[in-house]
C-alpha cells in the first residue's frame, strides 16, 4: 500500500522508541499502522479489557464453555480493529488541533503521510472488518456493538463542548464489557451494567493522568479535559474515581451471585487492583508529562489483573 503523499517518513511523537511499526512493519504500511496506533498498543489493550471482564463476569454467572475461548479471541481482533478505526476517525476529525499539539503534530495526517481520503477509506475497511467479526457473537451483541458506533462518533467532539471528555471516552472504550456478556449470555443483566460504569470510572482516573500531558497545549487551543478542568486537585479526583471504580467493580461480582472460591479470588483480583491504582496516586506528578505517560500505560496491568482473576473466578 503507497501512502497518499510522498512525505518523509517520520515516528509519532509519542510512540515507544522500540515499537514494532518503526523496527519491523513494512515501510509502505507504516503510516496506516501509525493511524490505527497500531505503534502505540496501550489503547487496543484499555479497549479488550473490559470486554474480558465481561466475559470473566459472565463465567461467575453462569458456567464456561468452550465458545467463550472464541468470544476472547474474537473480542482481541475486533479491539484491534476497531480501536485502528476509531483512532483513524479520532484524527480525521481532530487533525486541525493535531497539527498546533507539539505531542500530536507528527500523527500521520497533521504530518502530511496520509491524506484525509485515504484515512476515511483504511477506517471503512477496518471497520467492515469488525462487522464481520461481530457477525459471530450472537444477536444481543450485535446489536450492542452497532449502537457503540454512535458513542464513537461522538467522542471526537466531546472535547470542544465539555469539559468531561474523559466520560465520553469511557463510554466507548468500556462498552465491551456489556458486549462480551451478552456473547456469553444472550442479554445484558445487573453485572455487566455495574461493570460498564466501573470501568467509565476507571477511564476518568487514567486518561485524566494521560490528557496532563497536553494541558498547556490544549490551554492555548481551547481544548477542555478533565485534567484542565481538576487542575491542582486532580489528586484528590483521581482518589474518588479509583475507588469508585473499584467500588462498582465489587458490586458487579456480587452481583452475578458468585460464593466460595469464585468470590474469593475475584475480590482478591479487585484487591490487586485497587492497589495497583493507588501506587498510581502516589507516583502521580501532573507536571511530569513522561511520568504521566508511563503511568498511564501502566493501565494496561491494572486491568490485566482484574481479567486474569475473573478467569480464574469463572473457571473454578
């Protein structure tokens, strides 16, 4: 595949140095990787997350089968894909604020690797790529994975008419887990519901850790986040979002009625958890944009566990 324009090649700012699209992707599909933050995985992993909880949730409430191997996998590539899209929407729409962003100038598009055109085509294919997927998880995820769509085509927006676009983010990103149940289960119950608004808590506490990185930036360009928005509190918020996170988390267990060692070891994952986001707190500088950067990703194992222990619950 030939990018749109005959540009120099160039890495995205905020890339990890040794990621695979710089070292191995072949060069000619480098920008469309970059445009899926394919170079950049955290969000595919903050986005598949939740929808193993949800299917961890949905093994406590019921019993495994051998499909929900196939529900994981299948929630793996769409996470890909429709992270890749949603990411390509996300600088479609944001590519005028891209380009005045020190962070985010060097994004394909602001940087002139791919043209809005050729952008718009690569998200309809990875789009239709995830449709294909969703086609296998039965009616009440099809439909719940259609109605995310309007969440995502949202999103890009919030951050021009209000100051919570981390809300609109975790909407869409946790929507997973709502999904992930209702392949396993065939509807959407109690458990999911209090997952969903779990995790919107959890989207809150680590992408206002992420957006202080471009406080200043979005300052000056009139870009709204809650990072801007808590200010020199954003410690004290983080606080109330991290146990209210954990907080609805146990709740969701509850309520899938699981006893015994099942509960145990789910809350012993919730545990972890709730300790994993607070050596966050305490590591938290809001005016060190590479620490904020690292503990963000660190998400990635936060969640992680919450998955693993689930499983584990589901399976015993």
């Amino acid at each position: 595949m030939q990018t749109d324009r005959q540009m120099p090649e160039t890495s995205v700012a905020d890339a990890p140095a040794d990621n695979w699209v710089d070292r191995h992707a072949p060069p000619d599909w480098r920008p469309w990787l970059r445009l899926s933050r394919a170079d950049r995985p955290i969000g595919t992993w903050l986005l598949l997350l939740p929808c193993w909880w949800g299917i961890g949730l949905a093994m406590l409430a019921d019993a495994p089968s051998w499909r929900d191997l196939w529900i994981a996998l299948a929630c793996g590539l769409g996470a890909c894909l429709m992270r890749g899209a949603g990411c390509t929407w996300n600088d479609i729409t944001d590519r005028h604020i891209d380009d005045k962003v020190a962070r985010t100038r060097s994004r394909p598009i602001p940087s002139g690797q791919v043209t809005v055109r050729g952008a718009v085509v690569w998200m309809v294919a990875q789009s239709l790529a995830g449709f294909v997927i969703l086609l296998t998880l039965g009616k009440a995820a099809i439909i719940l994975g259609i109605a995310s769509l309007g969440l995502v085509a949202i999103y890009p927006f919030a951050k021009r008419f209000t100051w919570w676009p981390q809300v609109f983010l975790g909407l869409a990103f946790n929507w997973g887990v709502l999904l992930a149940w209702a392949a396993h289960m065939g509807s959407v119950g109690p458990a999911p519901v209090l997952a969903w608004v779990a995790g919107i808590a959890w989207t809150i506490f680590y992408d206002t850790i992420y957006a202080h990185q471009d406080a200043e930036d979005d300052a000056l360009i009139g870009v709204k986040s809650t990072a801007r928005l808590f200010g020199q509190n954003s410690g004290k918020y983080l606080l109330w979002f991290g146990a209210g996170a954990v907080t609805l988390l146990s709740l969701s267990v509850l309520a899938t009625g699981a006893s015994g060692l099942g509960l145990l070891l789910a809350f012993v994952g919730i545990a972890a958890f709730a300790a994993h986001l607070a050596w966050q707190l305490r590591r938290f500088d809001m005016h060190d944009g590479a620490g904020c950067l690292r503990l963000f990703r660190s998400n990635r194992d936060a969640g992680l566990i919450v998955a693993l222990f689930l499983a584990l619950a589901g399976l015993v």
